[in-house]
C-alpha cells in the first residue's frame, strides 16, 4: 500500500466509503477501508441488493439476505422487541435502503448551532448537498449536478398506480403539490428523490468507494469485524480485530453507524466510566457515548390493494407529503411515505411483524408510514461485552416525551385522512388494525399507536458533536474529546435527529468531515513548516 500516514476506517457503510474515498484523495495517506460485512467487488453486488424497487430488510421484500443485517432487536423502555436492520456489507445502509434522498429542514441546523457548532449552519453545510449529488432538477444554488450520487424523481408515468393516487389524495385533503421535496423548508406532496439509476440503487460504495479502489493507497477489507481502538495513553495507534490482531495506524476514524460505532467506542475504553469498567477495560476518556440516541419511528396505516392494483414490477418508494404538525410549527416534523409494498409475514422470533398486529394473515400490504420526523425523546445504546459479535442493547426510548406523542396522533390523523380519501381509498381494501373510532378517540389511539410503533431505522446523535463541557463527545471536526488520532465521522456525530430521512445528511457529514480533517491536516503540516522556517529552535 502507497502512501506513508496510514488511516484505519471502520466500517464501509454510508459515510465510511466517502470519508476512504475522499482521505484517499491525498496520497500521502494510506487508507484501510475495515468492513465486518462483504466487499462486493465492482460488478458483483447481488441483483436484490440493487433492486431500487423494493427495500432488501427482514420482513420486507423476497430479496432479503440474513448476511446483509445485523439482526439487531431494539427494546423500547423495555417492550416488546422492535425489528431494527442495520446493513451489514460495503456501503451498509446505503447499500439496502429505501434510498429516498431527502434533506432536512433548515431549522435542524440552528439546533447544531444551539448546541456549540458555530460552523454548522444551513449556510456551511450547502455547498456539501450540492458536492454530493447530480440531481435532476434543473441546475440552481440549492442543487448539484456534478456529485457522485444520483438524484431522480418519479416521473408521472414511472410513478405506480398507488403512488399517484396517494399524491392525489393528499392534495385532496389540503396538501400543496410540491414537485421538489429538498427545495429549503417545503411542505407538501410529491416525488421523493431517490438515489439511482432506473430501477438501481446507487449506493456510496458505488458512487465513491468503486472509482477510488484502484488508487494504489487504497486497501479494502471485508468481513473483517473489528473489536475495539487500541490506545497508547489517550492516543489511538490501531484497532484490534475480532481475531485478536492488531492493525497499526495514525488515525482511526470509526464509520460503523449511529448503533455500532458508540458499541465499539465503549468496548474501546471511551465511554461512561461505569459502562466501561463493567466491561472489565481500562478507561481512556469518560464521554457520554452512546447517550443522545435520536431515530424517526413510523405508525403503518395498512391495506391491501384491490385486485388489478399493484404488481411486483413497480417501485414500492416513491412519494412522500411533508409538513409541521402543531406541535412544532415550522419543524417539518410530519412525515408521511407512501409504500406500494409491505411483506407482512412475521419475523418468526418472537418480535412483531413491520404491519403491526392483525396483518399477518395476508401476504403484501401497502400503506403510509406515518412518521415523526423530529423526535425529541432520546434513547441510549450500550454494549453488553468486549464480543464485538455480540449486539448492543438498544433503548430507543420511543415516545418518552409528551410532545412526541401529541406530534404523533396529528401526524396518524393526517395519514388516515390521506388513505380514506379517493382515489387512494378506491384503491385499497379498508384499512387494516385502524378504524375511525379509534382514530376520533385520543387514548384509544394512543394505545394503537404504542403498539404499532416501528423503527425509521434512522438512528443518530450517540457520539454528539458538541463541546466536551456541553456532554459532546466529538468536536466540530469529528475529533472524539480527550484523545488523539481518533475520530467520529458518520450517523452518531448528528447532534439532532434532522426533519428527514437520514442517509443524505449522513452523506453531507461525511463529505464536510473529510473535507475539514484534508484541511486541518494542511493546516497543521502548514504551521510546522512555518514553525520550522521561523524562530531557530
Ligand atoms: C432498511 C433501511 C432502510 C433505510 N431507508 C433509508 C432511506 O430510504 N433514506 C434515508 O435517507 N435513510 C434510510 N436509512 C438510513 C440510512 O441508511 C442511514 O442513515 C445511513 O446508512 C447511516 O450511515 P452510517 O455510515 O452512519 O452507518 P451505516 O451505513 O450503517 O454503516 C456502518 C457500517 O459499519 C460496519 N460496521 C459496524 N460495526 C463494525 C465493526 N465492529 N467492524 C467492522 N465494520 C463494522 C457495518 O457493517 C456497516 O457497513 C435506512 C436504513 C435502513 C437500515
């Protein structure tokens, strides 16, 4: 491998096959691209992970790979265990996902902000949207069309049947046609922007990772699960393996995901104090990891689709409605998608079914995932042993706080109101496990709601970007409090859940991360140099 300063990268999810791409940019470094899952080589991804027509998850689609998930099970507050898939291969959940590529509200940035990011404002963060995508939409300041990911919407003739009525009908209830769902601050109905290529999803893997692989300081590992960062003092030199070897490096930036990476730091010694001594390691830094834990959750309003309606060829994501609820006006924190598709068979190890109760009688369903896009109870991840085999017990916390849960019952009336409406009533059969009784009553719906409540598998926040006294764990550049060569740059250092779905903020993480860390190193090489040209010492 070419270059002298070597960069171990953990994980080759979303974000980490950008931050190897982009480091890899400077020859001088060395970068080790770590991946617990397959690396499929260029050309050699399976056709069901391609397929941008269905979502390849446990319960959701035929094309379903148990080696492409983690198999995680989250328990909220205790509940009865929720599903929650987490893509285990190159390009992790970008490689598996829904691929809807929406950005959050400009409000969400003023909440960085708020919590000591002075350079993270919607204006800071623009030019990276624009760096990462080639987006259809004709040419302006708020879109790129020079990035490596593509960006399409449905055209009325590509949107199926189920996803046009939907559009109607939420028109029909009040909702503005909105052509362009990632204009600043839109509220209304319209094609979601996905990334692909036709019916191909366009994951980072393929979009960053596969034209850097043949630089000659490139190296890529797959299935390769890394157990914890190796320290001298406060200082990473390396990460273990899973078999007990070590891998040397300069820097260590962990990319393994808003579950897995605080998982990891803990095991490592960063962590609670009390967490990691039950852990039996030594402490390195006592941070809040793997506190903060933010994800949208999703209300399913399910039927099944008259006969004639759907057919396996059509794209199950392809429209979304946008909007504040009162609970937060101006938030964006309603979302609704529409799903042409729900496999609804049950996961057969005890957990429920995606469809919730009652649906598991029939085979598909479709509906609107009703979902609260700005969350504001917070869960909390913690490893269970130094096994890196062995999964972290997750608490979502879902609908700990009041304003959750009235955000939530207007987010399900507006979804009812939308799917008992023509042309998409005419559509479907009538609704399955919700009635309009229940959804008129609060405390009967409350109660649906409990039960029905399902990860957006949109987790964040549990290494937060913030300063170390203000419970951060990583600064403004990514770099973890308290240590050195050691950094966060993926879905954890998200301070606040964004108002959107969150593979496209994760992406503009990673560019802008990798961005600052080429930069701070020019500096740093910069003020050595002049350092040297100075003062004699
Ligand atoms: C089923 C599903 C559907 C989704 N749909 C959408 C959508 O339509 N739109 C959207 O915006 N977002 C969606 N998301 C969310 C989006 O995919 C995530 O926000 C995004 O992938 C987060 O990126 P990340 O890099 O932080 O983590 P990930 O993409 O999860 O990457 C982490 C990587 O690290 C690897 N890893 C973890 N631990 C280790 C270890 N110890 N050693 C080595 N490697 C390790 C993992 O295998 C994985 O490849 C979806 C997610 C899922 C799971």
């Amino acid at each position: 491998l070419s270059g002298t300063s070597k960069v171990v990268v953990v994980g080759g999810g979303a974000a980490g096959c950008i931050i190897a791409a982009r480091l890899s940019e400077d020859p001088a470094r060395a970068v080790v691209l770590v991946e617990a899952g397959h690396d499929y080589a260029p050309g050699a991804t399976p056709a069901g992970v391609l397929d941008a027509r269905y979502v390849p998850m446990r319960g959701h689609a035929p094309e379903f790979d148990p080696d492409h998930d983690w198999g995680l099970v989250a328990h909220s507050r205790g509940g009865a265990g929720i599903n929650v898939p987490q893509g285990r291969l190159i390009g992790g959940g970008g490689a598996i996902n829904g691929a809807i590529s929406l950005r959050g509200a400009l409000a969400d940035y003023e909440e960085w902000v708020g919590f000591g990011n002075p350079n993270w404002t919607s204006d800071d963060v623009l030019p990276f949207f624009r760096k990462i995508e080639s987006d259809a939409a004709p040419g302006n300041e708020i879109h790129g069309q020079e990035g490596p990911i593509p960006l399409n919407r449905a055209t009325d003739e590509e949107l199926a049947p189920l996803q046009a009525a939907f559009i109607e009908s939420a028109v029909a209830t009040g909702a503005d046609y909105v052509w362009d769902l990632n204009s600043p601050d839109a509220h209304g109905v319209g094609p979601v922007p996905v990334a692909r290529i036709g019916d191909r999803r366009v994951s980072s893997a393929e979009a960053y990772l596969e034209p850097a692989r043949s630089r000659p300081n490139v190296e890529v590992r797959g299935d390769t699960l890394v157990r914890r960062v190796v320290f001298n003092g406060t200082r990473a030199v390396g990460v273990e393996l899973g078999d007990g070897s070590v891998l040397e490096a300069d820097e260590v930036i962990v990319t393994a995901g808003a579950i897995l990476t605080p998982a990891l730091l803990q095991r490592s010694g960063v962590g609670r104090a009390d967490l990691v001594a039950e852990l039996g390691q030594e402490l390195v830094v006592d941070l809040p990891v793997g506190e903060n834990l933010g994800d949208h959750f999703a209300i399913p309003l399910v039927a099944v689709p008259k006969p004639g309606v759907w057919s396996p060829d059509q794209f199950s994501l392809q429209a979304a409605y946008r909007f504040s609820t009162q609970a937060q006006p101006d938030s964006l924190d309603g979302q609704l998608t529409m799903f042409t598709y729900l496999n609804t068979r049950t996961t057969g190890d005890g957990t429920r079914g995606l469809a919730g109760e009652g649906t598991t009688a029939v085979e598909n369903v479709a509906g609107i995932g009703c979902v609260l896009n700005k969350p504001r109870s917070l869960g909390a991840v913690r490893a269970r042993s130094m096994d890196p085999a062995e999964l972290p017990d997750v608490d979502p916390n879902y609908l700990d706080q009041e304003i959750d849960r009235t955000a939530i019952r207007e987010i399900v009336r507006t979804g009812w109101k939308v799917i008992t409406t023509a042309p998409l009533a005419d559509m479907l059969e009538e609704p399955i496990g919700m009635d309009a009784a229940t959804i008129a009553e609060d405390a009967a719906l409350d109660a649906a709601i409990a039960e029905k409540t399902a990860s957006g598998y949109h987790f964040n926040g549990t290494c937060l970007m913030a300063p170390a006294d203000r419970g951060g764990v990583v600064d403004e550049q990514g770099k973890v409090h308290g240590t050195s060569g050691l950094w966060v740059m993926d879905a954890s250092v998200v301070p606040t859940t964004p108002a959107a779905n969150t593979m496209l903020t994760t992406y503009m993480v990673a560019e802008r991360l990798a961005t600052m860390h080429l930069q701070g190193a020019r500096e740093r090489v910069g003020a050595m140099q002049l350092d040297s040209a100075g003062e004699a010492r």
